[in-house]
C-alpha cells in the first residue's frame, strides 16, 4: 500500500472511493495530523470513521481504536479489508487459532488499525511482552508492538455519567494512555453529546488543547413521528406493512415486550428476530447475522442492540416505547438512513411509557447505591423526552433545541409540521384543568393526570367515589370534551410550567408558576391544535386515508389504507431505474453470501443509487461510482458493469 498513501485525497478516492469529504472531515484529519487531540460531535452517517481511518494509513506504526462492541469491530474491520487496508480486532470472539494468527500480523507490522475493547485495557498487558506472558498458562500472550502514534476513542459519550450509556470500562483510557511513552495523539469520537457530555469527554480524558469539531446535529434525510395510537400492536402492523420491503429496527423498553412482538409478528408476514440481554450469547450473535446479512428484515429489541452496527441500509426505525432520554432516542432513531438516502423514525407513545421509565430509571441497578443527584438528572431527561413527545411543536427543533442547536420552527419533514394546525385559544379549558388541581391541593389530594382528567370528565370510577371526589365543583365540567383533547392541553400546561408533574413511579400533577394569572384571567393560553379534520394528531400527512380490513390467521384488524410510498421503494427517483437497482442489489446480495460478509460491506444502497444514475459501462466509468476504490474496482467491477450492460 506504500504507493497508494500518499496523501489524504487519494486516500479518500483509492481506498474508500470518494471525491470529496464531507464537512467536518477534513477538519478533523488535519487536526490528528498536525498533532493536535481531537474531540468530533458528527451525526450518525456523517463520516466519522474515515476522519481516524485516513490518519491512521498515513501516519507511521499502528493505530489503537477503542471501540465499545464486539459487532462494531467485526463491521468495521470487515469494510476496512474490502477497501484493502489492513486492519484487525482482539476480543473475546476470535478463537484461539484466530488470536494467534492476528498477534503474528501485528508483530510482523502488516496491521495499521487495531480495534480492541475498553475492558481489555484493565487488563494492562496491550504492550506487554508476548514470550514472558506466555510463561504463564494462565495469561494469553500479548503482541510486542511498538507505542501506537494515535489512539482513538469511538462512542465517546460513554465516559460521562450524564450521557445516555455511561461505561465504567472507559474511565480506563486516560490511564491507558498515559502510560504510553511517548504520549499518543488521541481523537475522540461521537454523535450525541450535550454540552455538559462535550465538557467530561474533554476532561475525563485529560485532552490537550484539542480541535473541537461540531458539525451539527442535523440529520436531514431523517422523516421524524410521534404517533398516540389507542392500540400499539395495530399502529406497529401499520407502520410495517407500510414498510414491509425494507430493513428496519423495532426498539421496546423491556425484554417481555421484545418477546411478546417476536411472538406475534411472524404471523403477520414479517421477517423478524430479536436481540435482548436475556438471550444466550449464540442466540444473540445468530440473531444480529441474520439482521446484518438480510437473512431477516426487522430486528426487534431492546437498546442493547445497535451500538456500532453499521448497517447501512437501514430505512425505518420504530419506536414501540419511548426511551429514556432524548440522547437514547436520538441515537438509536440515527441508526436509519445511515448511507444519506431518505428514512423514517417513528416513536409509539403512550403515558404508560413515562411510567416505565420512571422505573427503569430507580431500579436501574438494585446492586449500586441510589445515586439521588443522578436520579433526578435522569429524571430531568425524562421529562424532555416527554415534551418531545407529547408537544405540538416541529419535532426537528425539539431535537436540535436539546443538544443546544438552534433551527427554523418549521422543518418540512416531521409529522407536526406536515400536520396542519392552527391556534387554539384554550384559556377556559385551562382555568378548569388548573381549577381541577386547585380544589384537589384544598383537600390536600395530589393525583396523575388520568385520574384528574376522569374527575374534569365525570367518571363514575371506583376510585373517584371511594375518595368522595364526586362532591368537587369541577367534577364533571369537562364531561362533554374528549379525553385526548384534555390531555393535549394538560401536557402543554405542563411544559410551559404552569402545572408541573412530580415523582417518580407514580407521577402526580401539581400547581406550578403563573397559574394564577390564567385563573385569574389575566393571562390567556394559545397553543396548536390539528385543525377539524386532520387525522389522529403526530401522524403526520402524507398521504390519502381510508381503512382497510387486514385478516391473517382469522384475526380481522381496521388498519389505514394511507398510501405512503414505503422508503425502500426510493430507488423510483430521478435518473434512478428500479429494476436495475434491484438486479444490482441481487448481484450484490450473491457476492456478500460468497464471501460471508453482509451486503453492505460491498457496496452501500447509495452506491448503486449512483450506478444506476450514472450507468457505467466500463470499469474507467465505474471507478467514478461514489463508494468504489480500487480495490472493490478491481474485485467487482466487471461483474457490476456487466449487469448494467443487460438491463
């Protein structure tokens, strides 16, 4: 490879087949290069491998890439040798032929990108001596290698216990690093960090005057929903059935809801499997194959599933519950649409999400002390991840807002702004919400917003009699307005603090500031409301609505007949053939099975998006396809070429 590293632009177009970088990129490698630590915040898809990857071909030794899971090392070390760049990992995973034969590789210096865990640094012995470990039979022998020029850390956000997937493991690093003589060029990595998550990284990890790189959070081929259905099963066949030709993720809060749904849904027709903590290692890692290599379409699990997957062609990701935290939803939602092209993200909510994470969130470890500062910073969280979900505002903003960014109030591409509003002067409804919490703190009575939206109503509840809470003079003020309606309102309530909600398992509904304004009359309460007319609010549209009756296994369900073009049908774009596009992707599929890796690792769907744009009909034209280098030009370059001459 000596005459191909050169320089980091023929890097880019030899290796890895691009003409130019994407922003931040470059930024990023000449900070490493000139010496200089490095902190990158880059989106999901934005390119942050390559801004370690081309400084590590070009800079002398071995580069260390601290990266946090077993299946993200596999990836990246996969594509990395289909590019031609000679790359490895040690893990738990390689058996003992295959350690062995990776320790020689590096001892030989024919490895430029070693991949390794955060917890195998604990064990102290990365630059031991191979012969004296292997004295020992207790000790697994270590590779003699010289001090790495550059260590990197992937997922960063994890040394912080304010982000999302905090990892004791990666307090280790700093030390590890330390300890290396002389002292590496280090270059952290991530795509969702809070300021405050930015400052711990920075710090924990004893950074020197570091290029801070910020490109943004913006992930603008994301489509973002948030849907209210009264029934879950129903509103995820939809979205599937919506989506039935593309590979997508379905994330549940618990391991019973992953099982319930692995249970139901192949009776439906979808290709589905599971990924859980409960599961046996094998089952697991068979399990996460099959979603990577297309052998099944939807993987349904928990969050422990998709840190470092690099699937590319992910097109939707569903949301069953809500997460925890923005940073959780943002993170796991970015796993779609990673190769730029269009993608969905679509969040199932419901109050009783809330509930289940307020327990998640105390009964998160039962072994560790409860940590009441964290709790309640989680709680915090919580309580924006239910704003998101239950406002009426642009949900891109939302997001953005969140990690500190600033953008237009309307983005064109979510289902609050493809849903048509309209102002909603809801000043008397809001003196009767807060009248309702008002007569219930005279009677020192504090409850959840079910039971205050049941009294508002007139619900003859065994509950509100046994209290005596028939006798109150709001009761039943509102027994003519809809349930959701009060909701809507009392959610809006609460986020501009006029109520609050307190607690943890079982939330209640408190006074707040300014109420008194709004009793008073003194302050009126507007807010958007879906003008008469529209469908159920958050699920957007896009499109004609209707029902249909889906019967399957003499289970008759009313599903919506809206015609929304699913996104793996996006290949019917300008200059784009679909039926070349799928003989493309079929040749594709066939060369991945041969060579045991997944489809994506050989060509993205956005690279043969441009084959089919562009049409090549030599092999000079096809290495111009964005995502071909010269190695997979000479690999598959015929073969491609010659399936594009028959179509």
């Amino acid at each position: 490879m000596g005459a191909i590293l050169q320089d980091k632009y023929s890097i880019l177009k030899k290796i890895f087949g691009y003409d130019t970088f994407r922003p931040g990129q470059e930024e990023a490698i000449d900070g490493i290069m000139s010496g200089r630590d490095t902190l990158a915040v880059m989106p999901t898809g934005a390119g942050k491998s390559l801004c370690y990857q081309i400084p590590a071909l070009l800079l002398p030794g071995m580069t260390i890439v601290i990266s946090p899971l077993i299946s993200l090392m596999k990836d990246q070390v996969n594509a990395l040798r289909e590019a031609g760049c000679p790359a490895a990992y040690l893990n738990s995973s390689l058996s003992t032929q295959e350690y062995f034969q990776t320790i020689g590789e590096i001892n030989s210096g024919n490895i430029k990108l070693l991949y390794i865990a955060p917890e195998r640094l604990q064990r102290g012995d990365i630059f031991a001596d191979g012969e004296e470990k292997a004295s020992s039979p207790k000790v697994t022998p270590s590779p003699k290698v010289t001090p790495p020029p550059l260590v990197v850390i992937d997922e960063a956000h994890c040394i912080s216990q304010w982000g999302h997937d905090f990892r004791t493991s990666y307090l280790e690093i700093a030390g590890f690093i330390k300890n290396i003589k002389p002292r590496p060029i280090t270059a952290a990595f991530t795509a969702t960090a809070t300021p405050k998550v930015r400052d711990d990284i920075e710090q924990l990890l004893r950074l020197k005057n570091p290029v801070l790189i910020n490109t943004g959070f913006d992930r603008p081929n994301l489509y973002f929903e948030v849907q209210k259905p009264r029934d879950k099963k129903v509103a995820l066949l939809e979205c599937l059935k919506k989506r039935e030709r593309s590979s997508g993720i379905v994330y549940c809060a618990t391991r019973k809801a992953v099982d319930e749904l692995y249970g139901t849904l192949p009776r439906y027709g979808f290709s589905v499997t599971r990924y859980h903590a409960g599961l046996e290692d094998d089952e697991r890692r068979r399990n996460q194959d099959d979603f990577l290599y297309d052998r099944k379409t939807v993987m349904i699990a928990t969050n422990a599933f998709g840190m470092g997957i690099d699937k590319s062609n992910v097109r939707f990701v569903i949301h069953y519950n809500m997460p925890k935290n923005i940073e959780s939803y943002y993170q796991e939602a970015g796993r779609a649409g990673r190769d730029g092209d269009p993608a969905d993200c679509v969040l199932l909510y419901s109050g009783q999400d809330v509930r289940i994470s307020e327990y998640l969130i105390t009964h998160n470890d039962e072994d560790a002390e409860p940590n009441p500062a964290l709790q309640a910073h989680n709680r915090e969280l919580l309580r924006q991840m239910t704003f998101y979900a239950t406002g009426n505002e642009c949900l891109r903003r939302r997001l953005l807002a969140y990690f500190g960014e600033a953008s237009p109030a309307y983005c064109g591409l979510c289902s609050v702004c493809l849903t048509e509003y309209e102002d909603a002067d809801v000043s008397l409804e809001s003196r009767k919400i807060i009248s309702c919490v008002y007569r219930l703190k005279q009677r020192n009575r504090r409850f959840g917003k079910t039971m205050i939206i049941d009294i508002l109503r007139g619900s003859k509840n065994e509950k509100i009699t046994s209290f005596g809470l028939e006798d109150l003079s709001v009761y039943g003020i509102m027994d003519g307005t809809d349930a959701k309606r009060i909701r809507a309102i009392l959610d809006f309530l609460i986020d501009r603090g006029i109520l609050v909600s307190e607690g943890t398992e079982y939330p209640v509904v408190v006074l707040g500031s300014g109420y008194e304004e709004v009793l008073n009359e003194k302050e009126r309460v507007v807010m958007k409301l879906p003008k008469t007319g529209n469908r159920e609010q958050g699920t957007g549209n896009r499109g004609r609505k209707g029902s249909e009756q889906l019967t399957i296994n003499n289970e008759q369900l009313t599903m919506s007949n809206e015609k929304k073009i699913p996104v793996e049908s996006g290949p019917v774009e300008t200059g784009v053939d679909k039926d070349l596009f799928e003989k493309l992707k079929g040749l594709r599929r066939e060369i991945a099975a041969k060579e045991g890796v997944p489809a994506y690792i050989v060509f993205s769907d956005a690279s043969l998006r441009d084959m089919c744009r562009k049409k090549p009909a030599s092999l000079v034209q096809f290495s111009a396809v964005n995502g071909v280098g010269s190695v997979k030009l000479e690999k598959y370059g015929e073969a491609f070429v010659e399936a594009i001459k028959q179509i």
